[in-house]
C-alpha cells in the first residue's frame, strides 16, 4: 500500500488493539514525530509481562521508529526506571 507513516504506525496499533490488553493508549506529536503508543499486560508462559510500545513517525521523510520495553510484571517498576530514562534520551535526527 502507499500511505503516510503515521497511517501505517495507526494500522500498526489498530492491529495490536485486537490482540492486546491494552491499559492506556495515546497518540500525540512530539517535534516533527507523531507519537503513538499504548501499555499493555500479557500472560505468557514464564508469567505476566508488561509492555511500553511506541512509534514515531515522520511523514516528512517517510520514516518510521520503534520502540518496545518489555518486562515480567512484577519487576516493572524497576525496570521502567531504566525504560524512561532511555526514551527521555532519543535523539533522532529529523531530516531522515
């Protein structure tokens, strides 16, 4: 298909929403990215998981980013220290 990154990373989380338990979701811009994301809990063979996924989109270039963090529930807290502080420090260049 050609469409827009940011239709695409829409596709993208529609299609998560059907599988996923997913406890919040956003979609925002954050400089020239379109942001979109959601939390979700699973279950899975080793136990509950928690997941932070996010796409950054940039129709500009055609470009597209993504992000997942992915922890066994009850070590999340921990881990999302770590987690933030590596998203809070992305820095991608706008122009590819």
């Amino acid at each position: 298909k050609n469409m827009s990154p940011s239709k695409y990373a829409g596709e993208i989380i529609e299609n998560c929403k059907k599988t996923a338990g997913i406890s919040k979701e956003w979609q925002k811009k954050k400089d020239i990215f379109n942001e979109f994301g959601f939390i979700r809990t699973d279950s899975s063979a080793d136990g509950e998981i928690q997941e932070y996924f996010v796409i950054l989109s940039n129709d500009a270039t055609g470009s597209i980013y993504l992000f997942s963090f992915l922890a066994p529930l009850d070590q999340w807290p921990d881990f999302w220290k770590k987690a933030e502080i590596i998203l809070n420090n992305i820095h991608l260049d706008e122009k590819i």
